[in-house]
C-alpha cells in the first residue's frame, strides 16, 4: 500500500516484543476509520519480533535496528 492512500500511519516500538507484538500489529490493523499505515520498529529484538513483524508482508513496513 502506497503511503498516500493512507490517512492514518500507526508507529509501533518494540524491543523483545515477540509475545506481544501480533496483537499490537492487529490492533492498528482492525482500526475502523480507513486506510492504516504500519511501522514497526524493531531496537534490536534478540528474539522473534522481527520474524513476526515481517509475516505480515505488504501489511506493515518493518524498521529493524541492530545493537
């Protein structure tokens, strides 16, 4: 999804977020009020975040740093 067909750009942080991080991406994602944008940005997650980050595919931009 191109970012000017969006109205709304979710920023989701996460550091070792792996238990947790599908449900925040679901949340931005079932949002009511039209098109939404994710980020998510990984800090160097030691364990899953960024694999699950990255299923979600064209769905959310994933931002990963490492340490």
């Amino acid at each position: 999804m191109h970012v000017s067909e969006c109205r709304v750009t979710v920023v989701i942080t996460a550091h070792n977020a792996e238990r947790y991080i599908s449900r925040s991406i679901d949340s931005a994602l079932s949002q009511t009020f039209g098109r939404v944008h994710v980020i998510v940005v990984d800090d160097g997650s030691t364990d899953g975040t960024s694999r699950v980050a990255a299923a979600y595919g064209d769905g959310v931009d994933l931002i990963r740093f490492s340490e």
